[in-house]
C-alpha cells in the first residue's frame, strides 16, 4: 500500500524531476533539509517556516493595516491572472451534487473531477483558468477563530492548467506566476518566502503528486500541487496532468491588510458593529502566537492561559468573547453558503455537521450576547462576491429560526436528562458522544454543567463526533452471473428476440432485453420469456455492473437458446405515468418550497409511488395542495416529454447542477429527461427511467400523505393515472361499506360517526365515576378495618384499576400503611402511604413469581404461578 512518507521520500530523492524549477536557481533559492525533516527551497532561512513545526509567530502584521475589501482583493486576483492568460468562471455549489460519492465541496479540483467507470477522469470549461471555489471543512471546527487562518468555509482561490502535456502549463509556469503574484501583489520579499517540498494525495491515491506549499511570515498562502499520477493497484502516469494551485484567499485578503486577525480583514464593519469589548494588549500578544496552534485538537480558555501563561480568568474576560464572535461569524457565513445551495441541517450526513455548527454559533451567541439574527444580513452584506448570500437571506432567517426552537426544545429536555446522568458525579467521553450524537446536546453546554457540580470530564475532539465527508455506500447483494454487456432495448421497445447467454437457478442473462431492470426508484418491469416449448414468468429484473439479470419464477432455458420477450404493457404504462408525475411533484416543490428543496429518493411502483425531498419541516396542508395543483397544471398543459443524450459538461452548463436529483452516478453522457420547452423547461433531470411522452398522459396526480421519515426530510406518497383511479374507487367503495355499516345514507355517516362517538365518550365517563364510587365505598370499609396497622395484604375481586383508586383512597387518610392489593387474575398492586416505612417495590418483590415494577411509593404487576385467592 502506498503512503504519503513513502512518497514523500522517493519524491525528494528525485527532487531535480519533482520540485526543482529554474526560477529558484535564477532567484538564488536553495534546497535544504529542515530540522522537522522536510526539504524546502529558500533565499537564506535556517528552518522551514511552518508553525505547526516550529512555532514560527506570524510575523506580517501591518502598525496602519490596510483596508482591501474581500472583493477589491478578488478583483486584483482576477485581474492579475486574466492578464496573464486565465480566464475566470463562476464558483460551483458547496453541495457537491456531481460527486454522489462526497457531501460537500473541500477543493477547488473537485469542481472538475468526474468519476467515471471508477476511475477519475477531468471536465474544464477551460484551460487555464481560476475560480473563487468555496470549501466547506469541518474538520478545522475547534481551530476556527482561534488560530487565525482556519475556517469551516472558505474561498480555495483555484488556479488550474488541465492536460499538461497537450496544453495548459506545468511546475516551472505555476511557480513563476505564484513567486510573482506573492511578491508583487502582496509585497513579500523573496527572503521572506519559503517553499516547502510535500505530496498532495486524495485519501485512496486515486490521484496524487508533488506539491510546493508556499509560506511567509508564519502563514501558509498558496499549495501548489501537480497531480500527475492515479494509484489503483499500480502506480499510473495520468494521461490528463493537472496544475492544482489552491490559493487560501481569505488569508491572502488577510495577509494584504496586516491585521491582528483574519476575520477584521473578512468582516471590517460586522465587527465594528459588533463592539466586542477585549483586553488589546492581550490580543497584540496572543495574535501573534496564534499561529501556533494548529496542531491542538481542542482549544479553550485553558489551552490560551498556557499559550501566553496568563490566568484562566483574564483570558475568559479578555479575549474569549471576542474569539467567540470570529466563531459565529465564520458559522454563520458557512450556513449561509449551504443553504443558498441547498443543503440543510438535520440528523444525518452532511447535514448533521451544519446542525452541529449552527448549535455552536447558537450557544456562543447565549454566552456572550450575540444577535445571530442581526449578524445574517450583515455577513451577507460583507461577502457581496456572492450575492447568492443576499438573495437567500430570507430562507436562511426562516431555517435558522425552525433551528433554534428545536436547540431550545433540546436544552430542555437535555437540562433535566444530563442533570440526572452528571448526578452520579462522573461522565465517560463515550457517555458524552452518546449525550451530543443522539440527544443534539452540546459539547459546550456538557462542559458548562459539569464546571457547575465540579465533575472533571474529558471531551471528546470534534474530528471525533463530526461526520465524514465521504458518503457511505450501501452494501448491495452481488449475485454470481459473468460480467457480460446486456443491450437494453426497453426505451425503445417492448418485445424482442434474445439469446440465452448465461442460465443458472432462476437467473437469466440475455444478449439483449426489452425489460427495464430497476433502477432510478422505479421497479422492474415483468412479463414472460419463452419459446416453442417453453415458458417462464419474469418476477424481478436487475442490472449489476452492465449485465442485466432476469429472475424467473422456474427457468427451463439453456444458453445459446434462442428465446421471445414480451413485457407486461399494462403494468409498464403505471410505471411510466408514476416516473414522470414524480418528474412533476419534484419540480413543484422546488418552485413552492424553495431551492433546497432536493429530491433524496423515489419509489414507483404498479399502484403507489412517493418522493422524498429535503425540507426543515412538516408539510402544511396549504403547501401539499400548492403542490398537488401545480404539478396538475402540469399535466393539463400536455407538455412533451423528451429523453436527450447530452455532453455531460453542455447539460451542466446549460440546466446547471439541478439535473443532478437523487443520487445517480453521472457518466459523460447524460440522458437528460426535459419536460416541456428544451431551452426553459419545467423540468430537466439525468434520469435513466421508463416515462411517458406527453404529460397529459398522465391523467391526474393525487396527494395521498406526507411523512418525515426521518429528521430534514419529507415523503410525499401519492398516486396517478390509472392507479389514481384505482385509489379512487376503494374510497368510494370504503365509503358505501361504511355507509351500510351504519345503516345511514353515505350523506349522513360523517353525523352518524360523531354521534356514536360522542356517545361511547359519555358511557365512559359514566363508568370511570361508578367505579370511582365503588371504591370509596369499599375504601371506607378497609379504613375501619385497618386501624393502626402498618402493613395489610388484602384479596379484593376487582380490576386492577379499581384496586389502586382504593388503594389511593385508603392511603391518603392511612399515612403509614403499606397496602398490598391483589385480585384473582393475580393482578397485585402495592401502595405505600406518605409516612410509611415500607418500600412498594421491594415489598412486591418478596412475593415469589411477583414480575412488574414501580417505585418507592406505588409498585405493581402480576404473580405468575400465583394461586387464585
Ligand atoms: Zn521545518
Ligand atoms: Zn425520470
């Protein structure tokens, strides 16, 4: 298996190949071997320059910073690599809905990386060029606001040359370009510039190659990675070479204005406005040192007083607040990017991390006063690069707020929970993890109870509660049939010759099929294969890698006999109509909901279908037939329905990532499925499934329910076509079977229910307040009995229900007496008065076979084995 070390090393034994440039030796730059090990080129440094190794205190800090916006700075960027040959295009979504395999974006390359077959191959719209990627990475989480450089989103300034031989640029052009860019626009001079010798790799070496990291002055500005090799189980050349230069630009911004933090270079006015009080001189000391701490998996007020050996107490006073205020800035604006593309915090996957962030932001907001609110459009306004943050700042206001009464409706409930569980006076880290994962209680609100009861806990790091950004895939079963290409002929046709190329237990493989093999939510198609002797019934189709698979009910076929295939019609048309009405319901969400609002799964099947959208919250009455209205205004219009082969690259660019719906894996050729006008259409998604050609086809859609199956996330069953009908006439029938049931007129049985339940209502009442009187009567009795006894066991014929009002009638005059009840089911119920000195559950227990349970006071169950009275 290979590593980074070990790459490392055969990269630096071939330095001359993989990082030496004819500019160092032109610049006088030399290569050296650092005390941390590394190898890096310089004009005269002693060490490297990296923090994490050497503590080196960022050193660029300016006495009169200077005031360059995020955007001015854009602007010098752009214009700086525009004239020398790049051409810019816009940002991808942060939700990284091209890669099924991945939640969120974390590089700017990501944009251009397209799994094919498994193997990564590279789409750029063009060559060279930059983009102002954001990154979401919530692996930083506890260094943000902290270290100075880290956020949970940022701007990858990606400046990328693709196909390196056959075009674009390599190492000798990049590094000129970025050495110029450094000293000219950001005025570093050459002896303050090291770069330093490492290896970039994707976490499975799917591509990997050397890398020169740029750092000045205590702060890493640039990584320049030239990803020239693919490792699947041999080391290969990549036949397209990339240039991936990943500049951090917020700390380009940052580094140009020579401010004490990152965030006043990134939100000058937030911050005025904020006016957070903090200790300056304080801050001047520990800006400084900031940089060192990187490498720290947990930073607090604790970690600080070390850092700068000042009493915990001066550092809550003086410096946290004003920290926590970059923490929620930086949360906030990470919200903001996912929300406008589309992602919302829940329970699972990508989104438990904005959930975990927005908490965050939520419980520094309480502690020190900050109007998260207030702070939303002002952010926005502060990151105008992206007006996307302006035009979603409504939605934003409305998720966060659905958010934060949940985060309190949690508090609650986690008060009381985690009061009794610090009660004990210790909490394990996996009790904690137990606590944040399952009960949303937060790490901070933990460790602020347990300062209260003086409990020492060891928290948990968040690389150990936050959730991967890889997706997880599920196991699916393999079956045993040869990897053969099936030629798939069910857009076309329903009925076909085949042969029989592979036949074993009931499975069937053909050399080509008219059968639609599941996939994309829909079922499978059925039918019957045969031939002059023969015949089987098709119960299931299924495609695995591209052989197609037919599971027979009884399978008399051989290979290489010759057999006809004919698909049920009927039940392939419901499948048809129900795919492309899921079509309509999907898009009509996003146009009623909101843009979030993706579609996560389907089903289609003969006489049911639903859709899963990610929404925040349970679907109102009024949206549901806002729904169902429009998708049936749909229908009427008769719009076409068109299956288009496209470029990959020409369907993105021209209906952008929203073809991307559930989780396909997209190919370069895409079928794209347009319903209505090709150039505006209602709908356009990749979409391999069976659909109709003409929406009216469809007939009517009908809403059945919405659910939330789980947290972030609505089904919305419903039926159409025929099977509406269908639904239709078993509620007519239900209907007249109630109706007759009755014996009222179908107008009538909605009165005739209510009253029947009205009457039942008052029956009951009647019979609680009998039994109520039974037993005071009865309770009036034993009390004379009992007299000053301290326990009584009676034998009593009544329902357990009647036994404990009794019981409690006895007790409340009979302080304390322990009474234990018990009728001929051997039901037994023990009750202790106030002042009693019995224990109700231990005195049930001493009755052998006693099963059930109960406390102190009131304890009860039954005696197996027990004999009658
Ligand atoms: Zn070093
Ligand atoms: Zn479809």
């Amino acid at each position: 298996m290979l590593s980074k070390e070990k790459l490392r090393e055969d990269f630096s034994k071939d330095y001359k190949r993989f990082y030496e440039v004819e500019l160092f030796k032109e610049l006088g730059f030399e290569r050296k071997k650092c005390s941390c090990g590394k190898y890096f080129w310089s004009l005269e440094k002693e060490n490297c320059g990296d923090p994490d190794e050497h503590g080196t205190e960022y050193s660029f800090f300016k006495k009169q910073p200077e005031k360059v916006t995020f955007d001015e700075m854009w602007k010098k960027f752009s214009d700086f690599f525009k004239k020398r040959g790049h051409e810019e295009i816009s940002r991808y979504p942060v939700v990284s809905r091209w890669r099924p395999d991945l939640y969120f974006t974390i590089a700017s390359i990501q944009d251009f990386q397209r799994i094919e077959k498994g193997v990564m191959d590279f789409e750029y719209p063009a060559n060279p060029l930059i983009v102002p990627q954001v990154c979401l990475r919530f692996n930083d989480i506890p260094h943000v606001g902290f270290t100075g450089r880290h956020l949970t989103s940022f701007v990858m300034a990606g400046q990328h040359s693709f196909n390196w031989p056959k075009e674009g640029y390599w190492r000798e052009e990049t590094i000129r370009l970025d050495y110029e860019f450094l000293t000219k626009e950001l005025g570093i001079k050459k002896e303050d510039i090291t770069f330093i010798e490492d290896v970039w790799a994707m976490s499975d070496f799917s591509e990997f190659g050397a890398c020169l990291e740029a750092f000045s002055n205590g702060l890493e500005i640039v990584n320049a990675v030239f990803t020239e090799f693919s490792y699947f189980n041999e080391i290969k050349e990549l036949p397209k070479k990339v240039v991936d230069v990943g500049w951090g630009f917020e700390r380009v911004v940052w580094f140009k204005n020579g401010t004490l933090s990152l965030f006043e270079s990134i939100f000058p006015n937030t911050l005025k406005k904020l006016n957070v009080s903090f200790d300056k001189e304080l801050y001047e000391t520990f800006a400084r040192k900031a940089s060192t701490l990187g490498e720290e998996a947990r930073i607090d007020a604790k970690t600080l007083s070390k850092l700068l050996n000042r009493e915990e107490k001066e550092i809550e006073e003086g410096l946290m607040p004003l920290l926590s205020s970059f923490v929620v800035l930086d949360h906030i604006r990470t919200l903001l990017f996912a929300i406008s593309d589309g992602a919302l915090p829940s329970n699972v996957g990508g989104g438990y991390n904005l959930r975990l962030l927005l908490r965050r932001a939520f419980a520094l907001a309480y502690r020190y006063g900050f109007d998260i609110y207030d702070l939303i459009p002002r952010v926005a306004e502060e990151s105008k690069l992206f007006s996307e943050l302006k035009e979603n700042e409504e939605e934003a206001r409305k998720i966060f707020e659905i958010e934060e009464k949940r985060y309190n409706q949690t508090i609650k409930n986690a008060q009381k929970k985690l009061g009794e569980i610090l009660a004990k006076g210790s909490l394990t880290k996996d009790e904690i993890k137990t606590l944040y994962q399952s009960h949303g209680i937060s790490l901070e609100m933990i460790e602020e109870e347990a300062k209260k009861r003086n409990i020492q806990i060891q928290l948990p790091t968040y690389e150990e509660i936050i959730q991967a950004n890889e997706v997880e895939k599920e196991k699916e079963e393999v079956y045993d049939v040869p990897n053969i290409e099936t030629k798939i002929l069910c857009y076309t046709s329903s009925r076909a010759r085949a042969k029989v190329i592979f036949s074993k237990g009931n499975m069937l493989v053909l050399d080509q099929t008219p059968f639609y093999p599941e996939g994309g939510g829909q079922e499978s198609d059925r039918g019957e294969i045969f031939n002059e002797q023969k015949r089987a019934k098709v119960l299931d189709v299924k495609k695995q890698g591209s052989t197609v698979i037919h599971f027979l009910d009884k399978n008399p076929f051989k290979e290489n006999e010759e057999v006809e295939c004919v698909v049920d019609e009927e039940r392939r048309k419901r499948l048809r109509v129900h795919h492309t009405a899921t079509h309509l319901i999907s898009t009509s969400c996003r146009k009623i909901l909101g843009k979030h609002a993706w579609q996560e799964g389907t089903l289609k099947s003969f006489d049911k279908a639903h859709i899963d959208i990610a929404h925040f919250d349970k679907l109102s009455e009024e949206e549901v037939k806002k729904i169902e209205k429009l998708a049936n205004e749909f229908v009427r219009k008769g719009l076409s329905v068109k299956a288009k082969e496209m470029d990959r690259k020409e369907a993105e660019e021209k209906y952008g990532f929203v073809i991307y719906q559930g989780h396909g894996v997209p190919s370069k050729k895409l079928r794209i499925i347009i319903i209505g006008d090709e150039d505006n259409p209602v709908d356009a998604e990749a979409c391999g499934g069976l659909h109709v050609s003409n929406t009216s086809e469809i007939g009517i859609i009908k809403i059945i329910s919405t659910e939330r199956p789980h947290d972030g996330i609505v089904r919305i069953n419903f039926v159409a076509g025929e099977a509406a009908i269908d639904y239709f006439e078993k509620l007519n029938a239900r209907a007249k079977k109630i109706s007759a049931l009755l014996n009222v007129s179908e107008e009538k049985t909605e009165d005739e229910v209510k009253r029947i339940i009205e009457e039942k209502i008052e029956r009951e009442k009647q019979i609680k307040k009998e039994k109520k009187e039974i037993a005071e009567e009865i309770a009036k009795i034993i009390i004379n009995e009992v007299k000053d006894k301290e326990k009584e066991i009676l034998e009593l014929d009544f329902d357990k229900e009647i036994l404990r009002e009794i019981g409690n009638q006895i007790v409340k005059e009979k302080k304390e007496l322990c009474l234990i009840l018990k009728n001929k089911k051997n039901e037994v119920i023990c009750i202790c008065g106030k002042e009693s000195k019995f224990n109700a559950i231990e005195e049930l227990k001493k009755i052998s076979g006693f099963v059930g349970g109960g406390k102190e006071k009131y304890a009860e169950g039954i005696i197996k084995g027990g004999k009658n009275a």
